[in-house]
C-alpha cells in the first residue's frame, strides 16, 4: 500500500503525496534540478548537503541505481522529491530500485506530487525550507517545523563532507567493458583541497595526466609544503562560501606561489580571497542544461552547475577579470588573475550528470601545472 507523505513549506502551503525512500521525518532547504538524467550522481554530491532537491523532469528512477554511477561514498541530500517514482526500473548496469536506495541510505523522499507547481513557488518566491513528513499528519505543524529550520548560510556544511585524512588517487574514466580505469601517471602533482569533492573531478585530473593527492581543508596550508605539489585544486563544496576562512586563507597564502583552479565552491572562495564578494542567488543554478559564454573567445558551452552563491561582478579588484558569464541571467561564471596563474569557474566541466563542452579546462589546468613543476 502506498503511504501518505506531506512536503510542508515555510511560506505555509503544502503537498500531499506519497512516501519514496525511508520513511520519517527530514529538513531542509528546497532547491530544483532541471537534468534529465543523473539522479544518483546528484543524490550522491556533497554540495547537497542540507538541502531537499526536487528534480523538475517527471518521470525519476526509470533506470534503477548501480553501484558505479556515485559522485561521493554516501548521499546527501536531506530530501528527494520527484513527480512520478519507478517502482520498476530497465538497465543492464542497474542493481537495486531508487526507493530501495533511498531507504538504504535513510533518505525520506516524496512523490506524486505537483512538482511543476512547487518549481514555479520557489522561483517566484525563491529558494525555501521545507519539511518532508511520513509521521505527523498535520500540515501546520509540519509548516512551523520548517519555519524553525536554520538557514543554509548559518551552518558550517563542507566540516560534514570534508576528508579528514590525507589520500592518493588514482582512478580516471569509465570504460563501458572495463569500468573505472585507474593509471600510474608521472605528469605534476595536484594538491586537491577537498571541501565535498566529486569523484568525477578527481577522474578528470588522472585522465589528463596529473597525478592527485586529496588534503582536509583544515590543515592543508600545513600540509602543502610537505608534499609539495604543483599546482592546488579547490573543489566544489556545500554552503556559504564566507565560511570556509580555511580556504580563503590557503589561497592568500599561496597565491602567486603554485597555479591555482577552483570549481563552483572552489570559485567562489578564490573571489572572495583576492578581494570580491559573493550573494546568495534566488533560487540558485542547479541543473546540466546552462549556457555559458566565455568572454575571451566567443565560445558558449553547455554546462552542468549546482550552486546558491555567486560572485558580485561589482566587487571584482581590477587585478581580477571575469571570464565567463551565465547566458541566461548574467552572473558571473568565471574569473581569473590578470597576473598570477589562478583561475576559476562556477560550472562544473566534468559534467556527471551532464554535457562534456568544458572538458578542455583540466587539460589547461594540467598543462600549467606541468609547466610550474
């Protein structure tokens, strides 16, 4: 029998539908994904963390899960909610059902919802918290519960998906027969700071040659020295961006010393470092089917994002010029150094979900960091 759920907003609406996943009690705030494909990759990226991902394609769980197609070792998010479940799924690669994984992983979900309705709500209003309930039956509870909910910026998210050790990787793309393969490189060493990175971003680098050592943000201005890499990497990660000081205060420190490329978090931590500010967005770009232009070249790519904060262009210093910007509102989607080797982009270019238009950019970040070691 299917079991009755209730989403509860803080601006008092709610949905009925039914219970996806485990079952209990979660909350936390509503953003939407636009891909078509890709749900476990976005149910398993750290930048989710705190956050209840409502995915704006209808049908969700067609293809199952596997066992391969993971951007992190867990899930993420703190709710799921979806327009039409599978309870029956069609793929080769496949072993389990997504309400079976949910549940495993103790993710209450919701569907059979109008998650049109609920899109257009959190884009006229903006980004909200939401509680998702199998347990309490009455709407207005649920609504106070949510208004009670912290909100994102408050809390500190990349201390709870952050590496707390040091670790080696070597694992690059996927071969359709033989899966991950992993490669014994000799190209430059690349300090990756993790704050919530994805696999996939780690397969991007040994793909191009690099060879990669993942550090715990806490200490990685300590650590650096010891292991003497030739380039840094700061990841994605979840949450605002002011307060990972840990980051911003590595990439004062080692600015003009090594190469340096950040990625969405990683991006706005180097803006904030060099002297920009960042906001938090309305509802925020999560989604694989953004237009962005790079403005040295022309070129539009089609790229994969998941970010609430974004770069002030009107706070840039004059050392830092914007390189890319978001076809469909104009903020801003890259910046780099007029003078140093530090670069950064907010979309994500080893896609998972998404297209591969932005491959090109490891490659650079592999080729300069060859040229400085």
């Amino acid at each position: 029998m299917k079991k009755t759920a209730i989403l509860a907003l803080e601006d008092g609406s709610y949905f009925v539908g039914y219970s996806l996943g485990a079952e209990g009690e979660t909350g936390g705030e509503l953003i939407f994904n636009t891909s078509m494909t890709g749900y476990q990759e976005i149910l398993t990226d750290p930048s989710y963390r705190g956050q209840i991902v409502v995915m704006t394609y209808p049908q969700i769980g067609n293809y199952g899960v596997n066992d391969e197609d993971v951007e992190s070792k867990g899930v993420h998010v703190r709710g799921f909610v979806v327009k039409e479940a599978f309870g029956f799924y069609s793929n080769w690669r496949a072993t389990e059902s997504l309400h079976d994984y949910l549940k495993r992983h103790n993710v209450v979900g919701i569907w059979g919802i109008d998650t049109r309705a609920l899109v257009k709500k959190i884009r006229e209003r903006g980004t909200m918290k939401g509680v998702i309930s199998t347990t309490e039956k009455d709407p207005e509870k649920l609504v106070q519960k949510a208004r009670q909910l912290p909100d994102i910026s408050q809390l500190n998210l990349v201390e709870e998906v952050a590496t707390d050790r040091i670790y080696y990787w070597n694992e690059g793309d996927y071969d359709l027969l033989k899966g991950f393969i992993k490669k014994e490189n000799k190209g430059p060493l690349i300090a990756v700071i993790d704050f919530g990175v994805k696999f996939n971003i780690l397969r991007r680098l040994v793909s191009e040659g690099a060879r990669v050592v993942v550090l715990p943000p806490k200490n990685a201005n300590e650590l650096i020295p010891e292991i003497s890499p030739d380039a840094i990497f700061l990841s994605n990660g979840p949450g605002d961006p002011e307060r990972v000081v840990e980051g911003i205060r590595l990439v004062k420190q080692y600015a003009g010393k090594l190469p340096i490329l950040g990625i969405c978090l990683g991006c706005q931590i180097i803006g904030l470092a060099l002297g920009a500010k960042t906001y938090k967005l309305k509802f925020g770009h999560h989604g694989a089917n953004h237009p962005v232009k790079d403005l040295r070249t022309g070129r539009i790519s089609i790229t994969a994002q998941n970010h609430n904060f974004a770069i002030d262009p009107k706070t840039l210093p004059p050392e830092l010029e914007i390189t890319h910007v978001n076809l469909l509102d104009n903020t801003v989607e890259g910046i780099r150094h007029k003078n140093l080797p530090v670069f950064a982009v907010q979309f994500h270019p080893e896609n998972s979900p998404g297209p591969h238009d932005a491959y090109p950019l490891f490659k650079e970040f592999v080729s300069l960091a060859g040229e400085k070691g």
